[in-house]
C-alpha cells in the first residue's frame, strides 16, 4: 500500500532563492531517511511562495518517522529550513492519504479492510 504525504508551507518572500537553492538538499535528506518512492515539489499558483510537498511511501511506520522529522526534528538540513518557513515549523501542515477503495463496479467510498485494499 502506497501512502502520499503532503506538506504544506509558506516560503517567505525573501528567502525564496535560497530556498529553491536547498530542494535537492531536502530530498536527498529525507531519502537517507527512509523508503521514499516519489518526492516533488509544487508552488500554488494562487498564492505566491506557497509550496506543497508530495511525497510518496509504501510504509506506514515511515509517515509517522517523516511527520517527525518535518515537524520536531532539532538536527540536519530540514531544522535549518525554519529560517525560511513563513511562521517557523509550527506552520507546517501534514495531511496523509491512500487510495480509495473502489468495488467492482468502480464504485468510489467503499472501505474495505487493511489487507483487502489493492
């Protein structure tokens, strides 16, 4: 089972270069962290400097690990990006999906237990 991870927050406006200078960095760092099996970065288009991570897993223990290491970790490249979050890491938003269940009909809402989910 596949978990997406998005993480929401607000760059401020002027430490956006290097803040973009620092996203292979960030990558590379939660890639020695665990099993991460898509990473992107995405700016609203709405909301200036606004960005969302996506970040994909197929382990759910390493959500919680991931959760931590944005949110609580006081070591490493992702503590240093306080300085540029709008707000500090208390501003981070977390939100962590998976893939709905359809029945045969493809019928989307339908739940179904842990180990029958495709």
């Amino acid at each position: 089972m596949n978990y997406t991870v998005f993480v929401e927050y607000q760059i401020k406006e002027s430490s956006w270069e290097e803040f973009l200078a620092h996203i292979p960095l960030i990558k590379q760092s939660l890639r020695q962290q665990g099993p991460i099996l898509d990473h992107t970065f995405l700016e609203s288009v709405e909301q200036p400097y606004l960005v969302v991570e996506i970040i994909v897993v197929n382990d759910k223990r390493y959500v919680q690990q991931l959760k931590q290491l944005r949110t609580a970790s006081d070591q490493g490249i992702l503590c240093e990006l306080d300085r540029y979050i709008q707000g500090g890491r208390e501003k981070i938003r977390i939100w962590t999906f998976s893939h709905l269940a359809q029945d045969e009909g493809g019928q989307r809402g339908k739940w179904l237990p842990e180990n029958q989910k495709p």
